[in-house]
C-alpha cells in the first residue's frame, strides 16, 4: 500500500469510515501473569468482566515476535503487484483493504492462513497462488507452534479455574489435528494525509466479535486497538509489544453458557507509524458441536443457544458483516 499523493490517498481510503479519537485510555486493564499461582482464578474472572485481558510472564521468547515482525515487514514492504500475487484470500492468502467477503473495508493488508498442521506445511502453502518468502523462514511456524502451546495452557487454567471436567475440555479442541484454528498477520500503514481530515482515525479493522473458542493477539508498539465495555464505552488498549492480549471468541461464550462474553474489539490506523500484528485464533474441528460444557451447568440450568456445529457457525458468521451480532441467530427464542 504505497500512498503516492494526498488526494490520491484520500481517494483510497474514500470507502473506509474514520471516526473522532475520543476513545479513553483503558486506565486498569485486568494483567494476568501466567506465573501467578492465582491465574487461574483471574483468567475466569478478566473473562467474565472483560472477555480480555493482558498477559505477562508468557514464556514465549521476545525473539520470536522480532523474527516474525522483520519477516512481516519485509512481506508488506513488497511492491503491490508482489504481494497481489499470494491473493485474493479465499478466505486464505493476501488481502488488501478488504475483510471478507460481504463489502467489509478497512485501512489494512493481511496475510490470512489456517494453523491445521497438514495445511501449515510448507508443501501445502500452494493454497496462495504463489507462496510468499515469508514462509521459507521458519519464523511463521516457530511462533505459532510457541504461541499455541502457550495458548493450550492458558486454556487448561481457565478450565481449571471454572471447574470444567475434564480439564482439557478446551484445549483438547485446539490440539486436535483437526482443529480449525487460523492465523493473520495484520499491517495497518501510516496514513499521514488523515492529519487533513481533522486528526480523524481511519477505521482499520471495524468493530467485531472472534467466532473462534479463543484469541491471542501480540502486536508492535504502536496503538490502535480498543476494546468494548459492559457498558458499550469503546476504550483505547495501551500497546505493549511485549504481552498478549487474549480475547474471549464467540463459541467459548456459547460453551459457559454466557458466563464468559466475547469481547467486541476493533482497530484504529494511526496517522504516521504503521502497527503490525499477529492473531492466533484457536478454533474447534468443523465438526464439533458447540454447546454449553455439561460441567458448567447448574441443575435444571438451559442452554441459551441452539445446538449447532463448529462448521454451521462458521458458514453463517462468512455469511455476515464483521458489526454484525451473530450469535443472535442460534440463541433460544
Ligand atoms: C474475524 C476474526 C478473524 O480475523 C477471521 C475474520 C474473517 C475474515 O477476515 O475472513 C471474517 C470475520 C473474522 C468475521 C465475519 C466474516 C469472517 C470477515 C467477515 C466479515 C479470520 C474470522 O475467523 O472471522
């Protein structure tokens, strides 16, 4: 996305919203260290308040975020006709501004691609057109295999600290080889001509849900991501290139029955530095069926949602707009 002039710029980002940054700074954002004896219980209890939370003390090495981010950086910096060549994404590959396939737009390039181990490998990366340099490192695959495992963990604690039996009722779905998990790589450029408008913030990636059980998202230092309240205030996430901020996704809030919420989240483009991130999203096998955790359940306790599988949600939310509320269809009239 190489800007060449400011009416042409403009005219780029003419289909994308810009909203006022009147967002405030998320002053006590809920921090869990991984190597609390308590994390457990402040996992569920971030969850239930939040469906977010920051996490330090992670065990994975700061050397793998820098790897990846050079490499991804060195993606993003390829001439357009370039990265055009690993797209469009079906849903997989390269996208420019485009999320989805139902008119969603933002001020953003992605690499999008499925973490299934038999798709991961290098051999099967024909499903982009070309496949990008990008993934002759192993900086791609060192980072999810860490931040997997990583993830597998946290979900055991947040098992273990709802009381779910067995305790690898969410992390089993994840590990599964068949687990439909996915990964993005995410680059929002600097968009200097926004000082014109105003100071306004171009939206880069509009206000959403996760469908998946759970989301784990690491980014450079620059800001950018907000999160939605209980109240529905919108507040502003202080970057920490650092930690992982973990959101709760949709199947997990179908599987506590509501207890936990996924979080609304969304992602503002800054004016002159450009934010790079990269989001593991753990997800179930197709054809699993997502329904509140017997264990979780109080006596004569009824699931808020109907029955559906991994692979009904899936289709319905490729079906949807990214605003949209779409465990609206599959919750009990
Ligand atoms: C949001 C979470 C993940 O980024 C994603 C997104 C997917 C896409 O970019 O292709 C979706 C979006 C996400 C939810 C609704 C549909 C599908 C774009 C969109 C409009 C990869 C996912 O799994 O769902």
């Amino acid at each position: 996305m190489v800007v060449h002039s400011q009416s042409a710029a403009l005219d780029h980002c003419s289909l994308i919203k810009t909203c006022k940054p009147t967002t405030s700074v998320f002053k006590g954002i809920p921090v869990v260290d991984l190597r609390d004896p308590e994390a457990k219980n402040l996992i569920v209890k971030t969850c239930e308040e939040y469906g977010f939370f920051k996490l330090v003390n992670h065990g994975v090495p700061m050397e793998f975020f820098t790897r990846l981010e050079a490499e991804a950086l060195k993606f993003f910096n390829l001439p357009q006709s370039d990265k055009d060549k690993a797209g469009p994404p079906d849903p997989f590959g390269y996208g420019f501004k485009k999320i989805g396939s139902n008119g969603d737009v933002g001020w953003v390039e992605y690499l999008l691609l499925n973490t299934n181990p038999q798709i991961t490998s290098l051999k099967s990366l024909t499903v982009f057109r070309e496949t990008p340099e990008i993934f002759r490192s192993s900086a791609v695959n060192d980072y999810i295999q860490a931040v997997k495992r990583m993830t597998f963990e946290v979900v055991e604690l947040l098992a273990d600290g709802l009381k779910i039996e067995p305790r690898d009722a969410l992390s089993r779905l994840l590990r599964d080889e068949k687990s439909d998990s996915c990964f993005r790589l995410n680059h929002y450029p600097p968009c200097p001509e926004l000082q014109a408008l105003g100071g306004r913030n171009l939206i880069g990636f509009g206000e959403h849900t996760d469908p998946q059980i759970i989301s784990v998202l690491r980014s450079n230092n620059t800001s950018g991501l907000q999160i939605c309240l209980r109240d529905k205030t919108w507040v502003s996430v202080p970057p920490d290139q650092t930690s992982f901020f973990i959101n709760v996704g949709d199947a997990l809030q179908v599987m506590t029955n509501g207890r936990l919420r996924s979080v609304r989240h969304r992602v503002l483009a800054e004016s002159m530095r450009s934010r790079v991130s990269m989001i593991y999203f753990g997800g179930p096998p197709l054809s699993e069926k997502i329904a509140p955790l017997a264990s979780l359940m109080a006596k004569g306790e009824e699931s808020l949602y109907e029955e559906f599988t991994w692979w009904e949600y899936k289709t319905s939310a490729y079906k949807s707009r990214l605003g949209d509320y779409r465990l609206g269809l599959f919750e009990k009239k």
